[in-house]
C-alpha cells in the first residue's frame, strides 16, 4: 500500500489505526494524502493511503495545506473524544491544535476506537472482543457485556492498543482482563509467573510444539542454555589444554 | 407451466393478453401501502361481496382487481373502474355498493368521489385528465397501479419478459450491453454512473462468479418509488436483472429489501416463485444456455446498508461497515468477486430500454441526463405521491403544475432532494431544470428521487438539525470524520436552534464540514454535511436570525418563541381541542387565551387556526 | 421465562453451517419471539460457526433487532423527513408522555413498546405511526395517544 511507500522512504505520515501485524482499515484517517498523475490535468484527490494501492506515476502530496488541515480537523475531533489522552494530546500538539474547538464528551473514555484490539484477537484466531452497537454510540465490547468464553488472556488486545484503554492487572497467580480471571502458568524452576494456561493450551493445540514448552519461563530457558553453551566451551578449553 | 422455448413464451403471453384485455369490466383498487393504511384492503373485500351478491351478468366476481401503487397517494384508497377510467378517490366501503349500482350497472359518475380540480373547482371523470397523471411520462413505472403484482400473466399480458426474450434471441452480451451504454441510462440510486459502464466493466474482468445485486434499500428518507415498484411491478425488476445478468455473465442476483418494506418482500418473492416455476429463472432460461436466479435479501434497518459495500457486507451476513473503494466493486464486490449492483429503478427501466432500444430512451430527458426519473412528493405539497417526469423538467412544473402547489395557501420556502445526501433548495431555484448534474451544481443531489416540500412554517436550521441526527444515528462508525464530526456538526446545530450559538459556531460548521466531506471513509459520511451546508448557502440568514436576534422565523423552535392569541379570535374552539396539553382556555365565541406555563409550543394551535388569530413571536 | 430452545433450534437448523445466512437467521428468530433471546445469540453462533463477538455486533448494529423483550404492541413512531416537518415529534412526544416511555423501552406490563423508525415510506400519508404491522397515517398529534391505545 502507497502508506508503506511513503514510510519506506523516511516520509513521516501519522497513524493510530495503522499496525505492521495488522490489516490496514482506514479508520483514524490521519494517513490522507492528496494524489495526482501527470495526466489527471492537475486534478486531485485525497486518499488513505493506508488502503490505497501503489501505481506507477503517481505524484503524492503528503504535507500540502489541505492534507495538514484535514489532520488538524481530526485531531481537533479526537481530542474532543479523548481529552485525557497522552497520546492525541501529543499529536494534537505536534500538528498544532493545542485546544479542541468542541466540547468534550461528557463520558469520553480514551478509547479512539481504531479497532486495533478486536482486529488482533481476529488475527489470533479467537475474535473474542468486538464493536459493538453502531455510530457514536459504538464500544469495544465482549458480547452481551459478560465475561467474554472465547478470550484465553493473551493480553494482546492491551498490549497493541496505542492509548493504553484495556484495563488488567496480574495478581496472585491470576490474571484478570475483561473481568475474566485466568490461572497463570509458574515456571517449574524460578516459579516466575508466565502466560495463562489458556493461552499456552490454545498455543499447544495450534502450533507444533512440545507439550511441555510452557513449563519453564523464557528466562530460565536462556540460563539453561547459557549453562549449556558455558560448559561446552568449558570442555572445550580443557581439550585445548 | 413450464415455458423452455421462445415460441411457447409467445403463446403464453398471447393468452394472457386476451384474458387480460378481454375483461370487459374491471375495478381496479389500489392496494399500494398508503391507500392500504386508509383501508383500501376493507374496500376490495366490499367490493368482491358486492359483487357476489349482485350476480351481474356481464361483471364476474373476479372484476375487481388488486392492482400496486397508483401514486396518487394522498387521495386513497383509490378505485379505476376500466375500460373508461373513471378515477374514484378516498373511497369508503359504503360507497361500494353505489359505484356497483350507479356507475358499473348504469354507467353514471358518483360526482363526490371524483378528482376536484384544485383551479377550475371541476370535478375529473377519468384519470388521463387529471394534471397529477396528464404530466407524467411513465417508463419504469408504466405497469405500477394498472397490472395485478401477483400475477406474472399481468405482467406478460402487457408486454412483460419480452426484453429478455428478445435479448436472448438476437442480441449478444455486448449488445446489451451496447445499448445499455447508448442509451445514456444512469443510475438512478443516487450518484448517476453510467449503467452501461459499470456492466462494461464488469463484464471484462477476469474472474468468476459474477454477481448481480439489486439494491432495493431505499433509505433515504422520503423516497419511496423503489418501494412502490418492488411491490406494483415486481417482474420488471426481475427481468431487468435478468438483462444484466445476460449481459455480463452472472449466474446468481440478489435483492436486498430494507427491513421496513414488508410488502415488497412478499410480492418480490412471489415473483421470484412464479417466474421460477414458470422457468423464466432458473437453468436454461428459455431453453437456451443462459441460466440465472435470484435470491432476496432482507435489511436489518440501517442507512448505511444502502451504500454498496456496505450493502454487500451485509449480503454475506455482516456489520454494513463500508470498506474504501479503491478498487471498485464492479472488480472486487460481493464475496470479493466482480459485481453489478444498480437499484430498482434502475433495473425496471431496463426492459423497456431493450424493448424500444437506446435511441427511443435517449430522446427523452436532456442530453446528459437521458430518460425519465420518478419523484416522490411528499411534505407540505398539495398532492403527494409519485411521479415519473421526463429529466430536465423544472421544479416549479413538479411542485405547482403536478404536486398542486403548497397547502392551506402558505408560501414555497424550499425542495429538499436527495435525502440526508443531498439539500435543501430555495425559492430562487425553483426554475432549475431537474437533473444529475444541475442538481449537484446547486449543492444538493437527485438521490433516489425523494423530493420533500417544506412552507414557511419550516425552520432551516432545524431541519439542518434532523438530518445531522439522522446521520449520528446511521453512521456505522467505523471512521473518524464521521462519527465523532457529524456527532459535534449536530451539537453545533443543537446550540443555534436553541438560541445558544454563536457566529464562531457557524464558522466552526463549515470548516469541519469541509473536512468530514473529504475524509470520511463512504459517501455517507462524505455527503453527510450536505444538508447543512445547502441551508447555510442558501438560508444563512435564518441561520443569523437564531444568533443574532435569538429568533425562529419559521416559528418551530421552542427555546425562541411564544403562541399567543390575538383579539381577533373568533372563539371557535378549535385550538381548545387541538391543544395536546389544554393550555388554551376560552369560551366560545370569546376569545381564547393560552396559558404560558402549560403551553409546549407545539403550534397544534397555529396550524388549526382558520382566522389567523394564532400568532407565533 | 426462558425460551423455547426447540424454537431457536428449528430456525437455525435450516441454515446450519451458512455464514452469510446470520442476518437472516436473526430476523426469524426476532420474528419467532419479538426479540433475541441471548440463548439465540449463542446457538447461533455455534450453528453458523461465526464468533459470539460477532453475532453480538450484527445483533446490535442493525436497527431492527431487539436484545430486550418487547411490548404486546410495538409502536413505531416514523422520523422520515417528511413526517418530520409534519410534526412527528410532537406525536414522538404526546406518546412518550402518554405511555411513559422513551424510545426502546417498553411499559413493566409488557404491553408497549416505543420505537422509531427513520422512515417507512408512506410519506405521502405523513406523519406515520405504526402499530405492530399496522400503518396509521396523517396521525393527529392530540389524537395519537388515543390512536395507539386504542389499536
């Protein structure tokens, strides 16, 4: 898409909804930029170019005045959304718009709605979470509002969501996000806390692993084999000697 | 029966037309939605008791007819009474047994139940005379309120599936297509592409299966000519589709129907029955190689289903989130495959585009705008309902000589056309001649067609408002300038009609508005701001009338006036009995006084006050 | 009251496996018990092998599905423009105080329903009220209380 172009070449374009693990899908619409061929006869058009396919001579405007007032305009808007976000705070900042020009929401939450959350619970294959309702009144919900059976707590959907919206919290050995709780995994040797049991069994059940990979924690996996390569090398330079 | 073969379809038709044209008397009732929701269902049944009883020689029990839509919407139920087109309005079930009497067995008029010339004070005895139908050039909808929509020999008994029998028979794909493309038809959806373009395209590209869609989800608000047709002419939509399916090479078409058409599913479905039963869908139509079905899909009630990807999305069982069409659907469309999609309209015109080919259809309408276009009338106009206008027609010829002007005498203050897409239009416009291009010129749209008449008892800046509700309630939500911008366009608007805007508010409007028109995802959100920035073109004063002097010229505001009672009241007691709160006090024959801390501004009284005594400040 | 498991089971076992048959399956099951039950929402979804999140969005995205039982009587109150500037919501508001409702609720004695629908196509007979499957046009706004109770 003309968006990894434009990145590939050092050009600095602004995203929210935009991630590399991620199909692009043009929600936050803060990668416009206006396009043109030398035969359109200096007619342009503005475009995502987070969806817009690359063609061989296209002339792309990223930063002209009307490209930068359309991002200003947003950023306007989701910061009458999202007052408390640092995120839109700084970006609003960055293109100038220290003050939204609306009201804010009574009830805003920081959540922007770039559905980065339900789109990375699709790609690993549990849709768990989803939007919910429609228009303004749309959230990211689990269904009927009730523990959601198809989330394992891979914390993926927190993780990937760039303002920081998903509450969670580790604690004695569970672990709880969209008020479900989950056993977590201690390693057999440290007894460090790892990820759930869900997520290790549903990971045991889709990739060819050994049943016992989870066991022990990554950590302890590397001074295993750091022990290993150590005494090898040991051996080695007793041979030498 | 099963018809596999031209010459056996031939036959057919030639028997229904001889049943068809061979009754030699026939009342037709109008059983459309709106005659069915002032009883026109009860007046059919009467009639078919009436007739019974009477046992008239030379009218059978069958004589009465269902027939769809005539239209006339505002004068049901209505009744046609053929061969001489005697035109009955607002018929009750005790005037059936009269009409049998006097006008089926003596051949006398009932003067009560015959059209009153709103000028002339005459009373109309048959249709063809009356302005709302002497005007009208009827194309897609020309079998709608004369043929029985159950029954596809009424169909071909008037020259149905003969289009596709002839396309099938001696023309090519690309001779439909062809003709199509010449024919200058553009789709009457909405935008206006070229329909031979879009089959065009579709029909090279390089994958399978092809589909056809038929859009038949009229969302735009005051638009109801897809409505009438799905459920007055249903096999014309079929065999439209049939035409775009030859032509372009598709196996399988859809109809997708919004929620609320009830009817149109049935009589569509029915349709679908017959014409499959019959053979006229299904494998080797005809007995040739082309083979095709139809399958209906019903909305789930949202706007946005009617913009086409949004559309196919639903189709396959999903949120109608629309997707950016880059590549375009007519490529990539329904299930990722090449897809045609054009509306009901669109599709019923077809037909009669093959049958007298594109040279016919091109001499009608204006060169850019080929053809005629079907209009719905509705709000503060005399005669509602539907017509079908050559294009380049004026609005003034539309609204006065057909639409029969403006109620209760008050003054034309705008035409609002193409929906929650398009905009509000002004007097000084009302000369513009109606078409694709001179509509969007004045900042508004054709749209499906639905043209909404408003007086001087209309605020523009409320109405600005309920659009922009319209849209925070429709919008799927899926991007930014439209979720989150027509949300505050409406909180804007909100404030003005409230007294509480400001000038930087209406500045604020317009900028923003400028923005969501560019950014947002689909042409909902894209044309979104169009109803608000046509009023402040166009009625910008009224606009600086609710900041400025905190006033509602239109008298519809509730935050900016007050109902008061003149001395020139007659005390007729109407408003008393209007008043939904009994605010107004008053003996007859004194004058009515309204009580300010009860009244909720509704204008009831205003509305029903003959002597103008009601005065809103 | 829980419904009818069998019911749900009959409708969905006709589109058993079909995808694109989730809007459809929804509409029937909403027609079978005036609203979507939430055992519909999940048997669907293992039927039609769709995600539960997903049922959940189509089944509160479209206007025409009910998650909460609805009244004996469904009123409609149409918001097309045309019913618009012919005073709906002087009629939306004579109801809502007559009733005590606001749209999407419903009376504690399960017998009304308030909803509003943008436009059902009888504009030339505006405004429109409908009750249940019943059209009512050119609704008098002090008459339309009256209007729906009486139907």
């Amino acid at each position: 898409m003309l968006l990894d172009v434009l990145r590939r070449e050092g050009i600095d374009v602004p995203t929210l909804c935009d991630h590399p693990a991620l199909e692009p899908n043009g929600a936050c619409r803060l990668c416009m930029v206006e396009i043109t061929k030398a035969d359109w006869d200096g007619w342009k058009k503005s475009v995502t170019s987070c969806l817009y396919p690359v063609e061989d001579g296209l002339i792309v405007y990223t930063h002209s005045p009307e490209i930068l007032e359309i991002r200003r305009n947003i950023l306007d808007l989701y910061l009458a959304r999202c007052p408390n976000s640092d995120l839109i705070q700084k970006m609003a900042e960055e293109h100038g718009v220290l003050k939204t020009s609306f009201e804010t929401l009574p009830d805003g939450d920081n959540c922007i709605m770039c559905y980065a959350c339900t789109r990375v619970c699709e790609v690993l294959g549990k849709c768990a979470i989803s939007a919910v309702e429609r228009g303004h009144k749309k959230v990211i919900a689990s269904p009927m509002g009730d523990v959601p059976p198809d989330c394992i707590g891979c914390l993926s959907c927190a993780h990937i969501c760039p303002t920081d919206v998903i509450p969670w919290q580790d604690k004695n050995g569970t672990r709880t996000i969209w008020n479900k709780s989950f056993e977590l995994i201690s390693c057999k040797k440290c007894g460090k806390k790892t990820i759930t049991r869900d997520f290790a069994d549903y990971l045991l059940s889709k990739r060819n692993i050994p049943a016992n990979y989870f066991d022990i924690c990554d950590d302890c996996k590397r001074k295993d084999l750091a022990n290993k390569m150590g005494e090898l090398v040991d051996g080695a330079q007793e041979v030498t000697l | 029966m099963r018809i596999d073969s031209f010459p056996k379809l031939v036959k057919w038709r030639k028997e229904c037309g001889k049943e068809y044209t061979g009754r030699k008397r026939k009342v037709f009732v109008c059983l459309g939605e709106a005659c069915l929701a002032n009883g026109s269902q009860a007046v059919f049944d009467e009639f078919k008791k009436v007739l019974k009883k009477k046992k008239l020689a030379d009218v059978p029990v069958e004589a009465a007819y269902k027939t769809g839509c005539h239209g006339f919407c505002s004068l049901g139920p209505l009744v046609i009474l053929e061969p001489e087109g005697t035109f009955y309005t607002k018929v009750k079930p005790r005037d059936v047994e009269e009409i049998v009497e006097k006008t089926i067995v003596n051949g006398e008029h009932i003067d009560r139940l015959l059209y009153k010339d709103k000028e002339t004070k005459e009373r109309v005895p048959d249709h063809n005379h009356i302005p709302f139908y002497a005007r009208q050039h009827r194309i897609a909808l020309r079998n709608v309120g004369k043929i029985d929509p159950y029954r596809i020999e009424d169909y071909l008994a008037v020259g149905g599936y003969t289009a596709i029998a002839k396309a099938l028979k001696d023309m090519t794909p690309q001779q439909v297509i062809d003709e199509v493309l010449k024919s200058g038809l553009r789709g009457r959806g909405g935008g206006g592409f070229s329909t031979g373009r879009k089959w065009a395209t579709c029909a090279k590209v390089d994958d399978e299966p092809r589909y056809v869609i038929c859009n038949g989800d009229e969302g735009d608000p005051g638009a109801f000519m897809d409505r009438t047709t799905m459920g007055s002419d249903p096999h014309s939509v079929l065999e439209g589709m049939m035409l775009c399916a030859y032509a372009v090479g598709s196996k399988q078409g859809y109809i997708y129907v919004r929620e609320e058409y009830p009817l149109a599913v049935v009589t569509l479905q029915n349709a679908i029955d017959q014409a499959r039963e019959s053979g006229l869908l299904g494998e080797n139509i005809l007995g040739t190689d082309f083979s095709f079905d139809i399958k209906i899909n019903r909305g789930g009630g949202a706007f946005v289903c009617g913009e086409s990807s949004a559309l196919m999305k639903s189709i396959a069982g999903e949120v109608g989130e629309p997707r950016a069409k880059y590549i375009r659907s007519v490529v990539k469309g329904l299930f990722d495959k090449p897809t045609v999609l054009n509306n009901v309209e669109t599709f019923a015109t077809v037909p009669q585009i093959i049958e007298h080919g594109s040279k016919w259809f091109a001499g009608i309408g204006t060169k850019k705008s080929t053809g005629t276009k079907v209009f719905s009338l509705a709000g503060k106009i005399n005669n509602t309902g539907l017509v079908e206008v050559p294009m380049g027609i004026t609005l003034k010829e539309i609204i006065y000589e057909i639409g029969g002007g403006i109620p209760k005498k008050r003054t034309f203050k705008a035409v609002q056309t193409g929906g929650p897409s398009g905009g509000c239009l002004p007097a000084e416009k009302l000369d513009l001649q109606v078409d694709f291009d001179t509509l969007t010129d004045a900042g508004s749209m054709m749209g499906s067609g639905g043209m909404i008449i408003m007086d001087d008892r209309t605020c523009m800046v409320e109405v600005a408002r309920y659009f922009l509700n319209f849209l925070v309630m429709e919008s799927c939500g899926k991007c930014v300038p439209c979720r989150e911008g027509l949300y505050q366009l409406h909180k804007l608007c909100t404030k003005v009609c409230e007294g509480k805007g400001t000038m930087e508010d209406i500045d604020l409007m317009e900028k923003m508005s400028k923005t969501i028109q560019t950014a947002s995802l689909c042409g909902l959100g894209q044309s979104g701001p169009n109803p608000l920035l046509s009023t402040l073109k166009y009625f910008r004063d009224e606009f600086v009338a609710h900041v400025k002097d905190k006033k509602c010229p239109g008298g519809v505001c509730r935050d900016l006036i007050t109902f008061t009672i003149t001395d020139e009241c007659t005390g007729c007691m109407a408003c008393v009995k209007a008043c939904p709160v009994d605010a107004i006090s008053g003996e007859k024959k004194k004058v009515h006084t309204i009580d300010q801390s009860l009244c909720t501004k509704c204008g009831s009284c205003f509305d029903v006050c003959n002597f103008d005594s009601v005065k809103i400040s | 009251m829980t419904p009818d498991v069998k019911k749900i089971e009959k409708i969905i076992d006709r589109n058993r496996g079909d995808k694109t048959a989730l809007i459809a399956v929804l509409q029937d099951i909403q027609r079978e018990f005036n609203y979507i039950p939430p055992e519909a929402i999940t048997a669907t979804a293992g039927a039609l092998d769709v995600p539960l999140s997903k049922v959940y969005s189509v089944a509160t995205f479209y206007n025409a599905f009910s998650l909460k039982p609805r009244g004996k009587k469904v009123i409609r109150i149409c918001q097309g423009t045309a019913c618009h500037i012919k005073g709906a919501d002087l009629i939306q508001e004579q109801i809502e105080k007559g009733l005590g409702l606001k749209p999407g609720e419903t009376t504690k004695d399960m017998e009304y329903t308030l909803e509003v629908v943008n436009c059902v196509g009888v504009c030339a007979m505006a405004p429109a009220v409908l009750v249940n499957e019943k059209m009512h046009g050119n609704v008098r706004c002090e008459k339309a209380l009256d209007l729906v109770k009486k139907d």
